[in-house]
C-alpha cells in the first residue's frame, strides 16, 4: 500500500483523477500525512510523467492505475472506486467530468457522504469558468503580477498551481472533520484565480515584497552586492533596523532619521544605501547585518536554497529513502510526521487496485 499507518490522515481513501500539478500537489501532501491515494490515470498516463522528477516529487506514496474514462467498462470501474473512497479529487475544465461520468451527482449517487473536491482555473461557475489558461494566466488574472500597475514581475515558481493545491488540500481536511462529526460530505470547488485574488487582496498594503521605491521606503528591496549577488533589506517603520543598517553601513550621518523623515528623503536615502551595499560582499555583508538584528536575507537561487542548514535541520530539504533529494512536507507534525514512503508509481503499476470498504457509509 502506498499510505503509511502513522499519519495523520490513515485510513482515508483518495482517488485522483486529476494531472499536471495543481490537484496532484494537493493529494502528495494528503498522502504524505498518511492517506491512501490511488491516482487515475488516462491512458498513456498523466502528461507530467514527461518532467520526470517534478513527477516522482509530486507522487511518492501514491498508486497508479490507468483507466480510458471513455469506455463504460472502465467508467463503471471509476463508480466502484468512488464509492469506495474518502475523498475524491478532480482537476478537468469545468463540465469535463459530467461527460466522462465522474461529476459529482454521479459520484454523490453512488456514495452520499463523498468530499468531493474539484479544482481549476476559475471555478465551476462564472463567465470566465470555460476560458483556459496556465500557471502564469492566473496569476495576472489575480492582479498578482502587478498589483500596482506598471511593470508585471514574473514570480519564479509557479504560485497559482502551489496556492490552488495548497487550498484543496486544506479545504479537504476541513471537510473530513466536518464529516467526521456529521457524517455529511462536501462539494469543493477550489478556482486557483480566486485563492491569489484573496493574497493579492483589496486593500494595497505598502509592506508587500516587491514594494517599489516609489512606496516611499528606504531600506526595503533588493540590492546588488559587489559580488554580483542581492540582498533583500526589509526595513519598514522600525528605527532600530534603520539604526543598524546605517551602522553596519557605516551611514551613521543617517542613523537618527525617524520614520517620517526617512519617508520624505526616501528615494535619496535608498540611493545611499545602494551605494554602500554595491562595495560589499554578499555573505559577509548578511552575517553582518544579521549580528546587527536587522531584517536582512541574502537573494539565494535554487542551490543557495538547498545548502540551508537550517532547511536541512527541519526537514525541508531531505533525502528520499529511495535515494535523491527531495522537498519535505510543508508543515511540522510533532506526533504524527508526514513522510515519503515509496516512491512515485511506474503508470498502471497498481493495476487492478482498490481500497478497503471505508467508514464514510457508502
């Protein structure tokens, strides 16, 4: 089996039919916590399989069986599964799943306390629901790439895939506790434009991350070290970390300014600081400022992210026990951890695959 015994969500039965990454991220962190995830496949399997390690890191633990929706053998075999399961997870345009039989009035027919997850781009509903669209279509859509106008800065991973699997995976275990105490399931419909819609927000809040000099703060953003390397100062309100920005800056002209003195010169004082961070060394510059308790990071690439000690030490970064690193579970869980227990399926590798009769009074 594919689940473990200890985690947090054993027992629970999932099947995923859905591919690339949004639903797929969603069930690897329900079965890392310990849930039995039996994927669907199509025939010829899920698309991704062609990224291989971003593949086998979104599908330890987890069982492949490969089903044509389109033919009624096949169709009836899904039902049966359904009805057996937990918790089913879907990630067709909208409409999709009615037409191969697996909507959720088929499901819910069949199985009536089923959790019954779907997620997309915008929803099941609305009048951009049947437009398509990638990652980054989503993110503009959800203002998040230029929340201010101007310029739109691309993220470097793609946040709308991680926020919507991020989202289905918490609305399920909402739900599974709902049940748990009612016996009622649940209808999800998690549209990933509308969870970076609440993270961009309405309101505009001068402390975001890309905050541009314009924002009237010296001392937050990015600066070029002269090792061709950035930092990132996160210097708002507070004088103590303006303090100790100019003295390890060695600005100690600057060090008294108050925050709204510092507002009216921002643009000259931010120069300043640019200048002196450009004749220092990245790392030394960040131990530095570190010792000196300001808000300070060094701008790391992916490799810099990795030899984090402190990620290796909780468990972030680790290594598969099938060998390989490998991106740990997201959250700490003190009684019951998450981990990867097998590694992802070769296609059809369960085939013939089911679940044990469940609770959920099918």
């Amino acid at each position: 089996m594919g689940h473990h015994d200890s985690g947090l969500l054993s027992g629970t039965a999932v099947l995923d039919f859905s591919i690339w990454r949004p639903g797929p991220y969603a069930t690897q962190l329900l079965a890392e916590a310990g849930a039995d995830v039996l994927k669907v496949e199509p025939p010829g399997g899920d698309p991704m399989r062609t990224y291989g390690d971003l593949f086998a890191g979104l599908h330890a633990n987890k069982r492949s069986i490969v089903l044509d929706l389109k033919a009624p053998g096949d169709q009836a075999r899904a039902l049966e599964l359904a009805g057996r399961a937990d918790v089913v997870v879907e990630g067709y345009r909208p409409g999709v799943a009615d037409r191969l039989g697996i909507g959720y009035e088929a499901i819910h027919a069949v199985n009536p306390s089923i959790i019954y997850c779907s997620v997309s781009g915008f929803g099941q509903s609305g009048p951009l629901r049947d437009v398509p669209g990638h990652d980054l279509n989503y993110v503009a859509w959800a203002g998040a790439l230029a929340p201010r106008g101007g310029e739109p800065a691309e993220p470097a991973i793609p946040i709308a895939d991680l926020a919507g699997g991020l989202s289905a995976a918490y609305a399920i275990c909402a739900a599974l506790v709902n049940r748990m105490r009612t016996g009622e399931g649940e209808l999800i419909d998690v549209a990933m434009v509308e969870v970076l819609a609440t993270w961009t927000g309405v309101v505009d809040a001068v402390a975001d991350d890309r905050a541009p000099r314009s924002a009237g703060l010296a001392g937050y953003g990015t600066y070029r070290t002269a090792d061709g390397n950035h930092v990132a100062l996160g210097v708002v309100t507070e004088d103590h970390f303006w303090r100790g920005v100019c003295e390890v800056l060695a600005l100690d002209e600057l060090a008294a300014l108050g925050f709204a003195d510092r507002a009216a010169r921002a643009d000259e004082l931010d120069a300043a600081i640019a200048a002196a961070i450009w004749r220092r060394e990245r790392d030394e510059l960040v131990a530095e400022m570190i010792a000196a308790g300001v808000p300070v990071a060094p701008v790391l690439d992916r490799a810099g992210m990795i030899a984090l000690e402190h990620l290796r030490e909780r468990g972030a970064v680790t290594t598969d026990p099938w060998g390989g690193l490998a991106a740990g579970h997201p959250v700490r869980f003190e009684h019951h951890p998450a981990r990867r227990a097998t590694p992802a399926p070769a296609l059809d590798e369960h085939r013939g695959a089911t679940f044990p009769r469940s609770d959920s009074g099918a």
